[in-house]
C-alpha cells in the first residue's frame, strides 16, 4: 500500500499550506492516519495524527494551535490544515497509516525511536521562506 501525499510548496513565514493524504486500499475507521515530518539533517518527527475508531486528534507541541488534520473517509483523504508557518516547518511531510494509535502517538512526543508505521507515504516538500 502506498500513501500518495500532496499540497507541498514555497511558502512565506506566516503562511498557509494544505497538505493531502490518499489512503488507497485501507479504511480510514480502521487505520490511524498522521503526519510525520523531517527536516534537513535532522531525525523524523511526528506531527499530528487522527485516530480511527472516534475521530480524535493529536499534535505535537511545536505545531499545536497551527495545525489541524481531517479525514474525509468518502474520500479516503486525511489533511493537515497548516497556518502561521515558520521557517522552522521547512520539512518533507509524510503521511503514515498504523492500525494502532501508540506508535504515532509517541513520536508526537519523542523521536526516539523513530516514528514507525505499517505504511508510508513518499512525502512533499514544505518550504517556509522568503
């Protein structure tokens, strides 16, 4: 199974992006869906995450009241709303699916071990500058 993300780009400090994430084949009431991101030189971190069974979401304390992940299980799409980007944003974002909520929601909190996951997306360059 491979995640398809989107919505990377060039984006000034204080500014908007969308991120999408297409889950071909798996069911987003059953998969926790989150957003992991790694910076230049610097180990993955995780960003946000949405749980499968209610729906709940988790975020990261460098980028809480910033973001905000969706899902549209019609859709089969999860989304990172990301608002008043910094320059230290500047990351490839990556979607990752987990049939388990612990393993996402750890690496919201620590990056060691590293973020882990059943699957993976190829990620999208987020670039905040200018």
């Amino acid at each position: 199974v491979q995640l398809v993300e989107s919505g990377g780009g060039l984006v000034q400090p204080g500014g908007s992006l969308r991120l999408s994430c297409v889950v071909p084949g798996l069911r987003l009431d059953f998969y926790v869906i989150g957003w992991v991101r790694q910076a230049p030189g610097e180990q993955r971190e995780g960003v946000s995450c949405i749980n499968s069974s209610d729906n709940d979401t988790y975020y990261s304390k460098s980028v809480e009241g910033r973001f905000t992940i969706s899902r549209d299980i019609a859709k089969n799409t999860v989304y990172l709303q990301m608002n008043d980007l910094k320059p230290e944003d500047t990351a490839v974002y990556y979607c990752a699916a987990d049939r388990h909520l612990a393993r996402l929601f750890r690496s919201l909190h620590s990056q060691h071990p590293p973020p882990m996951a059943d699957y993976w997306g190829q990620g999208t360059q987020v670039t905040v500058s200018g």
